[in-house]
C-alpha cells in the first residue's frame, strides 16, 4: 500500500520545497483510499501565508 499525502495541500505548504519522503505517511490521518493508494491529511503542513 502506498500512503500519500493530499496534493493541494502539498501545493499551499510553507515547506512545499522540502524534501517530505521521509515522513510517516502510514501514520497519518486517511482522507481517501484508491485501491493501492491511501490519500491522507499531513501532519506537518503549515500554510505559506501563515508565520
């Protein structure tokens, strides 16, 4: 099963430039399930706009 995390989200991330495949994507909130792959809600997002 492959865990990843929602694209807009990524999109409008303050570290959408980072490197993020280091992080615990299995352990994250699910948003959606696509047969072998689990869209979920990450953990670290933070916002661009917000400091």
């Amino acid at each position: 099963m492959t865990f990843q995390p929602k694209g807009g989200m990524c999109a409008a991330c303050r570290h959408a430039l980072r490197d993020c495949s280091s992080l615990p994507f299995s352990s994250m909130p699910v948003l959606q399930r696509d047969g072998q792959t689990t869209i979920v809600r990450c953990t670290q997002f933070q916002h661009q706009r917000r400091k």
